[in-house]
C-alpha cells in the first residue's frame, strides 16, 4: 500500500473547518480513484489531559505508488489539494510514503 497522511492544525474555527471538511473536502477526497480506504481521526486530549497535537489526521490508502501519482495528479485529486486554501488556514502537513499492516 502507499498513503497520504493529512495532519491538520488546530483551527480557529473548529465548527467552520469541521464544517467544511465533512461536507465539502471529504467528499472531493473519497472521488479520487485508486483509493483503496479513506479513515479521518479527531484526536481526544491525551491519557494526562494535555491537548492533541493536531485537530484532525487524515489517511488515505491506495493499492501502490503509482495509483496513487494516478489519483492524486488527476483532475479528482488536483481538486482536493486546490481545496485545502478553503479551510486549512492553520496549517496541514502532508506526508506519502509506503505503508506496511504489522
């Protein structure tokens, strides 16, 4: 597998970004073909109460490098990245890379 991981700082407007992210960018993202699973997080406090580092981790799973440059270069995935300036004001971090299930 190969996946995007999407960490997204915390807001200043957490019900515009969630907003936002669950009826707009979600959805751009789940058209993107090649991909294989989509699962998004909203991290709770830690097990000391202290706040979660980001506000929202995104994982999107394609079968291999390739379905992945395929989906993300096409039309679906260029539009998902366009809109990010939408919402993502605070900051996202974008890491790819190959992903093994241990």
């Amino acid at each position: 597998m190969f996946q995007l991981t999407a960490l997204y700082n915390h807001p200043e407007d957490v019900a515009a970004f969630d907003t936002h992210y669950d009826t707009v960018h979600a959805p751009l993202a789940r058209k993107i073909p090649g991909l294989a699973r989509f699962t998004v997080s909203r991290p709770a406090p830690g097990p000391d109460g202290a706040a979660p580092a980001y506000h929202l981790v995104a994982v999107l799973e394609f079968p291999d490098a390739a379905a992945f440059q395929s989906g993300m270069g096409g039309e679906e995935g260029q539009a998902a990245v366009a809109d990010l300036e939408n919402f993502a004001g605070a900051g996202v971090s974008l890491l790819t890379g190959p992903s093994d299930q241990i």
